[in-house]
C-alpha cells in the first residue's frame, strides 16, 4: 500500500476541515496546525533573492516580480552583477527568455528622470517560472515583502516532529517546533553539490505564535 507525501496529506486535512465538524480548532497546537503554517516557508526554504541593478519602466508593474530590465551595459563594481549572470545563465538553460529592447527607464530606486534606455529584458519561460519567481518574506515587526528570487528547488515538509507546550513569551502564545524538510525539482543544471544539498534531509526548529489567524512562524 502506497504512503500519502507529507504535503497531499495536509492538503486532504484542510480539505477534510471544510466539511466535517470534528476538525481540530486552528488554534491548538497540533501536527496538522503547524503543518499547514509551515508548509509556504518550508516551499520557499531553497529560494535566495536575485539582487540585480535593475530599471523602472513604464511596462513593468511593480506589484510583479517579472520581467526584469537591466542596463545592457554595467561596470565592474556593480553589486547587481551576480544576480545578472544568474539570469543570463538561466537564460541559456531556457529558464527565461532575454529580449534587448529600447525602453524610457530610469535606475530604480533613484529621482532620476526616466530616459530612453538600451536594455535587457527578462522574463521565465513556463520550464523557469517555479525557479524565478516572487518570494514572501515577513521582517521584523511582521512587515511583508515580495522578493525577486532565484529557487534552487522546491521545499518539502516531510513531517512535523515534535513541539513544546505552548507557554507565554512577551504577551504572546508561543511553541518551539521541530521539522524535518527536504528539496525537490532540481533547478535545471544544478551542480552535484546543489543537488546534494537538496536531497539531503534537515531537521529544523523554529518560533512558531499564536494569532488571530491560527499559528504562524514567528518573524525574525
């Protein structure tokens, strides 16, 4: 008889939740719980942001991660360089289409006045767009950002382990829960390392509080 992965098998509780009356209150601590908060972060575990000196145009919604503009030229000491040849990389390996366009841009973050610009164009094609994407990330204070980044697999809850009795911490309800996760869907031309690292399976413990919303991972 097969076994049911750690994330279908999540994914059929919540279902399960929505029509039967016996489900656990999101409040408890419980191994369904803490699964389901842990699931997205765990997703996101092999995901390192792709720093780029990019352009702002008028095309680009900035509420989306894609496409990126760079300048087609860039000097020595630009910090945007490794993010840049990632994306180069990615597409030579057919992970994002690279387009050279003239575009009215300006540097972004920056006053300047947009102007006609040389520039390069990425975006993922439908093989990149799990590897290239926008990632959720929650700062300190709970301040919510999306960052464009570079994924070198997908991350996987194989199970949630163990968990201490919820105890007071700051006027806040808060558990130590220990995990284990692995990666998946290798990015294509991982290096053997890479792959290493993400067949590899890890055991984690991480602050996870109470909310109005149920249990979340505690920001860092």
């Amino acid at each position: 008889m097969s076994h049911l992965s750690a994330p279908l098998t999540y994914a059929l509780v919540a279902a399960l939740c929505l029509t039967s009356a016996a489900c656990s209150d999101t409040n408890e601590a419980s191994k369904e719980n803490f699964g389901q908060a842990l699931e997205p972060i765990v997703a996101d575990a092999y995901c390192e942001p792709l720093r780029v000196s990019a352009l702002t145009t008028s095309e680009h919604d900035e509420a989306e991660p894609f496409p990126i503009f760079l300048p087609i030229k860039s000097s020595l000491f630009d910090p945007g360089n490794a993010g840049r040849d990632a994306l180069e990389t990615a597409a030579h390996l057919g992970l994002a289409t690279r387009t050279e366009v003239k575009v009215v841009a300006k540097r972004a973050r920056t006053s300047e006045e947009p102007s006609m610009q040389n520039a390069i164009r990425f975006e993922p094609t439908d093989k990149g767009r799990s590897h290239l994407r926008a990632v959720d990330i929650v700062g300190r204070g709970g301040v919510k950002a999306r960052i464009v980044s570079i994924c070198l697999g997908k991350g996987e809850l194989v199970s949630v382990d163990r968990w201490t009795g919820p105890a007071d911490m700051f006027g806040q309800r808060v558990s130590q829960v220990t995990f284990t996760q692995r990666g998946v869907d290798p990015i294509e031309g991982a290096s053997a390392t890479d792959l290493s690292r993400l067949a590899a399976v890890q055991q984690k413990t991480v602050p996870m509080v109470l909310t109005s919303a149920g249990w979340e991972v505690m920001p860092r």
